[in-house]
C-alpha cells in the first residue's frame, strides 16, 4: 500500500489525488494507492507506525509506503537499506543556489544543543541528498530532490546546511510562518521500487498540493 499524506487541496485528503492501480484484487493488493484514513489493518513498523515502511516529516506532504502484510514489509524495508528505493522530492527553498545540481554528503545527528532538532554533526549517521534545479524565481529555487539514504529531516537539513532553507520550514529557517502555507513547502513526489509480489519495477507520482503550486505562481509575479 502506497500512502499519499498531505495538504492545501481544498479540503480533500491528498491520497484522493493519488489512486493509480488496479482494483482491491488486482496485482497490486500488498501495496495500494489508498487514502490514509480507507487503509485496513497493517503489519511490521511496530506499533505506533504499522505497516510503515518508512516516514515523512511533519507538514511535509505526499508518498509514503505502508505494507499489508510482513512479508511485504521485509521485502520493501530491504529495498530501502539498500538504497534502490527511490524516493524523490520538491520543494522551494530561499534564496537561489549557484549551481544548477549537486550532492551533499554530509551526516546528520540529534543537534546537541536542541534536542528536537537535527544537524550536520561529524560523526553522525551518513546523509546524501541529490538535489537539482527545476526553476528560478526571484529569492528563491525550485528544486528536486533524490534521497540516498533517509536521515530525520534529512532534506530540510541539508539544504539550511547549504545556506537555503525550505521556504515555510519555521524549525531550519526562518521562524515566521509564511503566509498561504501550512508547513514547510515540501513535498514527496515520486516513489520507485520492486513490487514484493510481482517483481515488476513500480513507479508512483504525486501531483504537488495546491498549496504548492499557489506559491510558485506567487513567487513568479
């Protein structure tokens, strides 16, 4: 079961935006394009996230895998220790970045001195972030991003560690809400991964919310 978490659509679960199999039978019975609230009893993740595969932040909108069964579950959570879960991202970050792609390779941990945040620390767990420029607009960038690994609030940290924090993201960047957003402006676009049933290679999008896209109409003024 493929999740769709999120925001800004007039009052409309994102998931509804998102169906993209077949039906309840179909080939894709272990992992559903369902909305959060529809899903059935789930397995693995323990027990405050069953069936999670794995997470997105708080206030950040779209994709997440839930599995239906455990077999599933250690099928997909393999995937993802071994990076050929391909998980990608967009989002708006302030101000605009000199080059038009690139990697940060740089390790995450809890920050010593706010223990609710996270930070580039040396000796933390390693974090890479693929990223590269979608658009420009005046002050700030649109751009994707492709996890490598899945550090808490990897992304919202590497790019504040570049300099240009997620547009909204009051906890890495500026501390006043902006308004039209209900969190940081940031976004789980696409999922790639080997079925646990079929062995067929999947991939899933998710439009952007309309809060997004609201915003980038904004910022091109």
């Amino acid at each position: 079961m493929a999740l769709a978490h999120g925001r800004g659509h007039g009052g409309r679960d994102l998931a509804q935006q998102c169906i993209r199999n077949d039906d309840a039978d179909g080939p894709h019975d272990d992992i559903r394009i369902a909305a959060v609230h529809h899903h059935g009893i789930l397995t693995g993740g323990g027990a405050l996230r069953p069936g999670i595969v794995h997470r997105i932040d708080r206030d950040t909108s779209g994709l997440i895998i839930a599995a239906k069964n455990d077999y599933a579950h250690q099928f997909l959570s393999a995937q993802l220790a071994d990076h050929t879960l391909a998980r990608t991202y967009e989002c708006i970050v302030v101000g605009n970045l000199r080059e038009d792609s690139g990697t940060v390779d740089a390790p995450i941990a809890r920050d010593s001195r706010d223990r609710k945040r996270m930070a580039v620390v040396p000796g933390g767990r390693r974090a890479v972030t693929h990223w590269e420029v979608i658009a420009r607009y005046p002050g700030y960038t649109h751009v994707r991003c492709r996890l490598e690994t899945g550090r808490t609030h990897q992304i919202r940290v590497h790019m504040a560690y570049l300099g240009h924090p997620i547009l909204g993201d009051t906890v890495y960047g500026a501390k006043k809400a902006v308004p039209g957003l209900t969190g940081q402006c940031l976004h789980a676009v696409g999922l790639q991964f080997i079925h646990p049933r079929t062995k067929e290679l999947v991939s899933l999008t998710c439009p952007l919310p309309d809060e997004f896209t609201a915003m980038l109409r904004k910022i091109d003024r």
